[in-house]
C-alpha cells in the first residue's frame, strides 16, 4: 500500500472524530459570539491606547469578553504577559506570600518553570529565594497519586497546581473531567486551598475548561489557542476578582494594578484572535489526529493514539532515535510557510536543561498554535508536534515528512 492509500485510508478512519471536533468548535464559537454580542464589542474597541493606557475601553472590554467565556469573575489579558510562562510566573508571585508553598500534583512542572520555582538555576529571584516552598507529587501510572497528593498537603499549602497537558513529559495529558476529580479532592481536604491550572494548549479542545470545574485561577498564551494564530503576543490570567486583583498588581504595580496598561496596536489582532480561536483549535485538533492515525501505520507511537479522547493539541511521537527525532523535525521545517530553508539543529535555548531541536517555520516567532515540531534532544527522543492553522496544512507537512524519512531509509 502506498502513502497515497495509507492517507485516504487514515482519513476515513478518523472522519467521525473529526466531526465530533467540529461539533465542539461549534458549540465553543458559539459561546464566543454570545459574548462579544453580550458585551458590546464595537469597531471602536480596537483602537490603540498609549502612555500609561488609562481608560483603555477596549483592553477592558476585551478582559470582560474572556471572564465571560471562561467563566470566571475577571481576567487579566495583556500584550505585557509575553507569554504562557510569564503569565504563570505572574499567578505564582503575584498570589503567594513567604511561608506559602505550591504543591504541583500532576508531576514536575514544564521545563521553564524550573528556574521560576527554584529548582535549576542559581535560584536567584526565585520563589525559593522568597521563602515559598515547592513541591510536587510524582504521578503514579499516569495517574494523579492521590494518597500521596493527601500526604503533601499541609497548612503550607496555599495552593494546588495542575499542568493540563504533557508539555515535555511522558504523560498523557489531563481532561477537564480529570481536573474536575483533582479539584474536588484537594477542595475536601481543604475547601480554602487555591488551585491554579496551567491551560497552555488546552483551551477550546473540549467544551469546557478548567474554571467550569472549579479551578480558581488558570492561565495560558495568547500565541497558542486562545490567540486564533493572529495575536502577535500576549497572556492571560482568568479566575476570582481577588486573585487577579493580586496578578493585576504583580504584573503592574500595586495600587495601579489594571487601571494601566497601553494596549498599543494589540486589540484588533486580539478580539479577532478570540473569534477565530475555536475554529483554528479544531483545525490544529484534527491535525494532531491525522498525525498520530498516520504514524500508526508505520509503527510509530505517539501520544495521545488517533481514538483517544483530545484535551490538548500536543502529539508526542517517540523516535527512541535521535537522528529519526532530528530528521523528522527538520522536514517539518521544510514544509513550513515560512524559513523553510532553514534547517533546524539542535542547540541552547533559554529555560530549558537540555539542548532543544525547534522547528517552527511560523509567521509569529515561537506561536504553537501554527505548526511545529519542538523537543529537548534526551531519551527516549520524544518530538512534540502542535497546531496547524489548516487541517490542510498539517497534512501536506506530515504526509511530506514520512514520504522524506522513507527516502532516507529512516522508516521501512
């Protein structure tokens, strides 16, 4: 069977899937639209505010928008949050005090958090170096280790973390109905506990989020799914009017808090970023499903499997091969819009412990909702492949790749 009929034949085995995608992306355009047409959002929310930003309508419209999708109290939605790390970074600082500690229960953090907590790096502005501890909770087959869970939780707990997806973990990643167990658990234990969820990647996968089940506080970028592959930059932060309050003030500066803020030439690109964010979601959710589906056909694992339930848009692939990790990376890069001459090598990058191989032919630098291929060059040499702003993109770039390793003798 050539590729030509493995794809044909991966596209009918993923359609009824790739519907209920579609259901989803419906519902969740919906409740966009709902909210835009709630709050009034007019031509005149996009002009631009500079200086200090006082008085910006359209920032603060725009904030309204996202507490009501997300259904929450307030939100933080800011060009100055530069991206999902800082808007978490500006959660844990702007909330915890010296004496508090965070206890992570799905595992150890994303890579970039490490220095953020303390626990790579000199730790010199850390929150070690702030006297807040640092804990987390090794998951156990997978799964959220909830006797454990039960014994880290202590009067020191100010507050829970939850990390939805992978990021470079070997883990499947957290659907909202697992989060929704999460914070029921730790609620019982103690009903005042915040808990925080890392939403990078996550949002507008499922119908719901993390704060529909929940979650006080969660936060994500605005160049992965909630920036619809138009915000050039951007964070946010949603949760209670308290907690954001408190975000407000780290990210500005206490007793100004969200009154500032010049939204510059951000706000068109981000009310429609919004609009789109759905539909783009869908398309990069459908991608994810085509790559794992065809992959499967030549006896490459990668997570989640094409039948699995989505709440994220990370596919990982395990290569247990360096040079088929490295080779794979470089023809996405090929067939990507943009620096598809370039070949990507492996190399530093700031934040991560191991040299990372990125390719990310994308019109906005480091954007993941556009399609790329990223990952640390260590055992088991694991790629993460994310969004597509096209389904059909995401086909002609995997279908590209496997045909070019087949040539190299890399794939049978």
């Amino acid at each position: 069977m050539n590729i030509a009929e493995k794809r044909a034949r991966v596209e009918q085995k993923i359609a009824k899937l790739n519907q209920e995608t579609d259901l989803i992306a419906e519902k969740n355009q919906a409740k966009v639209l709902k909210s835009f047409n709630k709050n009034k959002v007019s031509d005149f929310h996009f002009n631009p505010s500079t200086g200090y930003g006082y008085d910006d309508e359209g920032r603060d419209t725009l904030e309204r928008v996202y507490a009501d999708v997300f259904h929450t109290e307030h939100a933080l939605v800011r060009p100055q949050l530069i991206s999902g790390t800082h808007a978490i970074s500006t959660v844990l600082f702007g909330v915890l005090r010296p004496g508090d500690e965070l206890l992570y229960i799905t595992g150890a953090p994303y890579d970039t958090l490490e220095a953020i907590v303390g626990i790579r790096g000199d730790g010199h502005g850390s929150l070690k170096e702030f006297n807040i501890g640092y804990q987390s909770v090794p998951l156990k087959n997978n799964e959220v280790d909830f006797e454990r869970v039960s014994e880290k939780m202590t009067q020191k707990t100010k507050m829970i973390g939850i990390q939805r997806s992978k990021g470079y973990a070997s883990r499947k990643s957290f659907t909202v109905e697992q989060i929704e167990e999460m914070v029921c658990f730790v609620k019982k234990i103690n009903p005042h506990v915040i808990v925080f969820v890392d939403n990078c990647y996550g949002e507008f996968v499922e119908e719901k989020e993390p704060t529909d089940v929940g979650a006080d506080i969660m936060a994500g970028s605005l160049i992965k799914n909630p920036g619809g592959g138009l915000a050039k930059i951007g964070g946010y932060i949603a949760g209670t009017h308290e907690l954001i309050k408190l975000c407000g003030y780290r990210l500005i500066t206490p007793g100004i808090g969200m009154e500032a803020g010049a939204s510059l030439y951000s706000l068109l690109e981000m009310y429609q970023g919004f609009f789109l964010a759905p539909h783009v979601t869908a398309q990069a959710v459908k991608g994810a499903r085509f790559t794992a589906a065809l992959l499967s056909e030549f006896g490459i694992v990668s997570t989640p499997a094409w039948s699995d339930q989505r709440t994220d848009l990370i596919q990982s692939i395990t290569f247990e091969d360096e040079k088929k990790m490295v080779a794979f990376a470089q023809e996405i890069q090929a067939a990507s819009p943009v620096n598809a001459h370039v070949l990507p090598v492996g190399a530093y990058m700031p934040g991560y412990a191991d040299d990372v191989i990125m390719a990310a032919g994308t019109f906005i630098q480091g954007a993941s909702l556009e399609l790329t291929a990223d990952g640390p060059i260590r055992p088991p040499y694991e790629l993460y492949v994310q969004g597509g702003l096209t389904y059909e993109h995401v086909k002609i770039a995997i279908t590209q790749a496997v045909c070019r390793l087949i040539e190299k003798k890399l794939l049978p």
